[in-house]
C-alpha cells in the first residue's frame, strides 16, 4: 500500500480511484463507471480491486465514507458513498505534480510519443 | 423469480462469505450490489453477460486470496511480536545466568533491569501490533500467543524440577509434576495473553498510555504471582529421599 507519509507514487487503482473521487462523492458502482469513463476504457477495475482499494484507503485515511446520498429516493441502503479526505487530496496532488515535472523533464529533451515510436 | 432468489446473484453471494469476516462485513452488502449493478448494465446495454459473469467471479476471487492473505499476515505479524520479546527475553535471562556480570550489571541486576522490562514489553507490544486487527482476530492471536508460552513455560519448569540430582532418588516421581507444571505454565501464558488483550483494547479506544499502563501493570502482577507460586512449588514440592539408615 501507498504510504502517503512518505510521499511514494500511488498504485495506478488508487491513483484512479482518487480522481474520481476529486469531483464529488460516489458509490462503488459510480467510482467504477468515472475511473473507466477517466480512463477512456484503458482501466478496467471489478469489485475485487476496488473494494479491496477502498479499504486500504480508508485504513490510510485517504478516503472516508460519507453520509450523504445523492439520491436518497432512489438510492439503495447498502450504497456506501466515499468521499475524498484532506490526506487524500493531498495524495494525488503530489502525484499529479510527480506527472507534471516528468512531463516537463521529457519535454526539454524533446521525447514526446510520436519523437519516440519514431525511433 | 424473486431477485434475490436468482442463481448467479446467490452464487455471488456465496461466494462473498469466502473474504475475511471484517471485510465481508464491511463490504459484502455494497459489493453485492456493484456485482448487480455491472450485471443490469450489461443486460441494459444489450451485451450478454456470461463473460463478464466469469470475469467478475475471477477477479473476486483473486480479492478474496489477496484479502485473506493479508488478514493471516496481519495476524502472524501479531503473534509473532509477543512471542519474539518472550523469547528474547528468555535469551537475555539464559546467557546472563551463566554469567556473573554482564557488563557492569551483575546477572540480579541484569535481570531486573533489562530481562524484566523486555518481558513486561512483551504484552504491551502485542496490544499495539493487534491495532489493525478485528476483536475476534486480536482474540485468536492472544490464544495462539498464550497457548504457545503456556506450553513452553510448562515443559521448562517441568524439566527443572522433575529430576533432581538425588543420590537415593527424589521424593516426588515426574508425573507428580505434571498438573504443577500445567498450572505454572497456564499463570505465565494465560497472564500475557490477558494483559495482551487489555492493552489492545485500551489502544482500539485510543487510550495509549492507559493502555501500557493497564498492560504492563497486570502483567507485572501475573508474573509476581507466578514467582509467589513457583516459591511455594519449590519449598513444598521437590526433595531428596534420605539415605537409608
């Protein structure tokens, strides 16, 4: 697991489930369908890896549940909604600032995706 | 058919109590539901479900060896902590009673000094290492580490005891000292093991310092009565026959 103290990169499903998190609460099934709608299908998580996820991030403080529904007319009971903590933003801030100076670095020495499958 | 009559969701569902109990319990219900969820979508979208049915009971599957493979590290880790001060203790003591003095300390001194805090250590340790564990996993590891010390302390004392160099024979045979052994051993493992879960329970409640206060103090109280025993065991137990006249 990540250890946020220590400021280590993030696991790609933690990473993800965090920028979905970033734009508002949601339930398991929502957190699926932003990370694969984030992903433009390239990340595809079952039950298994985000629950498991979500537990280690709720023991790591990065995501707590939360008490709202969205839609509690229609919403299910055993819909647990989480919400993203402070420790959680601060977690893909720095893993998105880890992003931003590698693609600078690659950047000044003119790599870029097509410079590189060019050979 | 009722919903939650249906075949593969009941599989699901059978397949969920294979987690750890914490985790089914904290998520069973919420990843019942997702599973629903997928599967409506795909029944919505048009697509058919078989693959991904397959897909979601693999993957689930993996969650669930990957879950309880930490659960049972989580729970060696606990037992194995208690456990390695007992044992260094027990070395400290060992080497230091073969010494006279252990640098500047004399082997009494080492042993109240260092031997004794090490083992007063012991349950206190246990109690912080049982913090990420379920009461009933915090439960198991204190039998697991009782029952271990209990043994170990049984057959030690047991075999101190039960064959003194006597030149006409002991007055008491070694199966005499059995059930004393038994009981001694039971005081010292049971005694760690309880003052284990009581540290443990004062840190689930975010009380630390209470906590190795509670634990440390009850322990120091099980091992003085374990002594006050022992002594008492020594003086009325163990002899020599005399020689005859």
């Amino acid at each position: 697991m990540t250890d946020v103290r220590d400021n280590q990169p993030l696991t790609p499903a933690v990473f993800h489930i965090l920028l979905a998190l970033s734009s508002g609460d949601r339930h398991g099934y929502a957190i699926m369908k932003q990370v694969d709608a984030d992903s433009q299908g390239r990340v595809t998580m079952g039950p298994g890896t985000l629950y498991g996820s979500l537990k280690r991030m709720l023991d790591a403080g990065l995501v707590v549940e939360s008490g709202e529904r969205i839609e509690p007319a229609i919403d299910d009971k055993r819909r647990v909604y989480y919400a993203i903590s402070g420790a959680g933003s601060q977690a893909l801030g720095a893993e998105l600032e880890r992003y931003r100076r590698l693609v600078e670095l690659t950047s000044g020495r003119g790599l870029t995706p097509i410079t590189l499958a060019d050979g | 058919m009722a919903d939650g009559d249906d075949p593969v969701r009941v599989l699901y569902r059978r397949l969920l109590r294979r987690y750890p109990r914490s985790f089914r319990a904290r998520f069973g219900a919420s990843m019942e539901q997702t599973f629903e969820d997928l599967r409506r979508e795909r029944r919505n979208s048009g697509r058919g479900s078989f693959g991904f049915i397959v897909w979601a009971f693999a993957e689930t599957s993996v969650g669930i060896v990957r879950e309880t493979m930490m659960d049972n590290a989580r729970v060696a880790w606990g037992t194995a902590v208690p456990l390695g001060l007992v044992a260094l203790a027990y070395a400290l003591w060992w080497v230091s009673d073969r010494l006279l003095y252990i640098g500047p300390l004399d082997r009494a001194a080492f042993g109240w000094a260092v031997v004794v805090p090490v083992w007063l250590a012991a349950p206190v340790a246990a109690g912080f290492a049982w913090r990420g564990l379920t009461a009933r996993a915090s439960n198991i590891a204190a039998v697991v580490v009782g029952t271990v010390i209990s043994g170990v302390a049984a057959v030690l004392f047991w075999r101190a005891v039960a064959d003194p160099d006597c030149a006409y024979g002991a007055t008491r045979t070694p199966a005499d000292w059995v059930l004393p052994s038994m009981v001694l051993g039971l005081m010292i493992g049971g005694g760690l093991a309880v003052s284990a879960l009581l540290t443990s329970r004062f840190v689930h409640q975010g009380r630390p310092w209470r906590a190795v206060a509670l634990g440390a103090g009850t322990e120091i109280v099980m091992v003085f009565a374990a002594i006050l025993v022992t002594g008492m065991m020594m003086l009325l137990g163990p002899g020599c026959q005399r020689p005859p006249v």
